[in-house]
C-alpha cells in the first residue's frame, strides 16, 4: 500500500536500521538485537522491500550510494549513515560495544575479525549471491554457471568447516561480529544448493549461534522469512509442488557440475 512505503527516515534518536530480510540485511539486525540484549541499546527499523526497489530510490541512494541494504543512521551522531555489512558491524560495536562482548580490543583479534568479515564481503557473500541467481532468477538455465558458483560456495564454506573443526567460533573462540558476518549466508546455504550436513563443523557452529535468542529476533526483521534451512527442509515437507521443483533444480545442478567435472576442492 502506498501508504506505508517508506519514502525517507521517520526516527530523531538512536541508531534507525532500514534492512530486508536477506543474508547481509540480518547482518545488521542481529548485531542491533544482540546490542539490545546486552546494554540495553533501543533502535529503531523500517523495511525496505528491495522487491519494489525502495532502495534505489534518491532519499535512500543519500543515505546508502550502493542502493542495497543494509543501511543504519546514527540520528546521535548528526544522522552519520553507514552501509557495508563490515561497516555497519564495526561502526556498531566501535561506538555501542564498550566491554567488547560481540568484538575485540587485542589488535591481533581486530585483524583476525577485520579479515574473516573481509573474506565473507569478497568471498562468501558474492559467489554465494551468483549461486542464488544462476540457480534461481537467471532468464536462462546456464549450466557453467550453476555449477561454476554453487562449487565455489562449497570450496568457501569448506574453509569455514575446516576452520572450525578446533574451535567453536571464528575468533579467539568468542562469538563476535567476524561470526555474524557469515552466519546469515550460512543460514540459507541449503536455499543456494548446498548440503550443510556435508560440512559437520559449520551444522555445529550454525546452531549454536541460531539457538540465541537476539539471532532469532533478528532473523525475524522485518519478518520471518522463507528461506532459511529450517524453514526451507520444512516447506520441503509440508509443500508437495515446491519439494518437486527443488528436487528438479538440485538434480540440474548436479548435472551442472557433471558435466563440467566439477571437484570439491576445499584445502
Ligand atoms: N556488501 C553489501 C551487500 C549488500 C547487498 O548486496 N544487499 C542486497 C540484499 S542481500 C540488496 O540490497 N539487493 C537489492 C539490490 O541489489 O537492489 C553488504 O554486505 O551489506
């Protein structure tokens, strides 16, 4: 309805967040939960249907120049706009997370942080996006493709897997932003073509984290979505038409990597 499209900022206070429920969208909402839960921190949010291209729209192309979401506005920083997962993480836990519960002061730890939320920006986030539109929105069924990003999704999340298998998160054995980061992505890994069972250690981290409470509210905003693994397994159950297109879909990307003698090749 027209009416209750956002068409610009509507908080004076506090951090706004104007996300969608995706992968890098959750990115921010589970750290503002987890902030929330922690200190205390309110925020505010609207959603921003990226289906009805809001996002590419002027009053949010000044706040956002990439036109994607997430973005957040510090309305207690002269209205300071942050986009960029990474950034909004770092921007967050810089300024609203004083005892580092979610985020490190050791400089090593900060590296270590800075470089798994860098390779989930360069690596986790953009081939898994092409998985999900060569598997799924492409105008033609292109086989290189398919197999070409869907395989480099599991080469990547068989870094995370190994990763793992010595310690329960990424840094310092903490949860903090470097697992956020990723774990939207992770969340939807089966959606994109990927059996988590395939990869224990990261099965293992992903429920540990989506068994918080602040990632379940987070997940939720601007609502539950669809596509997460548990909810995609289960309308895998209950919907007889969606379980036959994605068995179709599954069958066609493996012939993908059949035909191009695609090998998992995670060190
Ligand atoms: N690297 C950015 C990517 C942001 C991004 O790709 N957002 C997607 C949703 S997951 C989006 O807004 N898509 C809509 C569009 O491209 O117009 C981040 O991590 O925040």
């Amino acid at each position: 309805m027209a009416d209750n499209r956002p068409n610009g900022l509507k908080a004076n206070k506090g951090i706004e967040l104007l996300t969608w429920g995706t992968p890098n969208g959750w990115k921010a909402s589970i750290i503002l939960e987890e902030l929330k839960e922690a200190y205390g921190k309110e925020y505010t949010w609207q959603g921003i249907n990226i289906g009805q291209n809001i996002q590419k729209e002027p009053w949010f192309i000044k706040l956002g120049p990439n036109g994607r979401i997430p973005v957040i506005v510090d309305h207690d920083k002269g209205g300071f706009a942050v986009q960029e997962g990474l950034a909004i993480l770092s921007y967050l836990t810089r300024h609203y997370d004083p005892d580092h519960k979610f985020s490190f002061s050791d400089p090593l730890d900060v590296s270590r942080a800075e470089q798994w939320m860098a390779w989930q920006h360069g690596g986790l986030g953009p081939m898994q996006g092409q998985a999900n539109h060569f598997n799924r929105a492409a105008k033609e069924r292109i086989a290189y493709g398919m197999q070409r990003y869907t395989g480099e999704t599991e080469r990547l999340v068989g870094i995370l897997d190994s990763h793992l298998k010595e310690t329960d998160y990424l840094v310092g054995n903490k949860y903090s932003i470097a697992d956020i980061a990723s774990f939207g992505w992770v969340n939807m890994l089966r959606f994109s073509g990927v059996d988590l069972d395939a990869f224990p250690n990261l099965k293992a981290w992903w429920e540990r984290i989506l068994a918080r409470p602040a990632v379940q509210k987070g997940l939720s905003i601007p609502s539950k979505g669809g596509f997460g693994n548990d909810a995609y397994l289960q309308r895998l159950k209950d919907d007889k038409e969606f379980a036959e297109k994605e068995h179709g879909l599954m069958e066609a990307i493996a012939e993908a990597k059949k035909k191009y003698g695609y090998k998992y090749a995670s060190p």
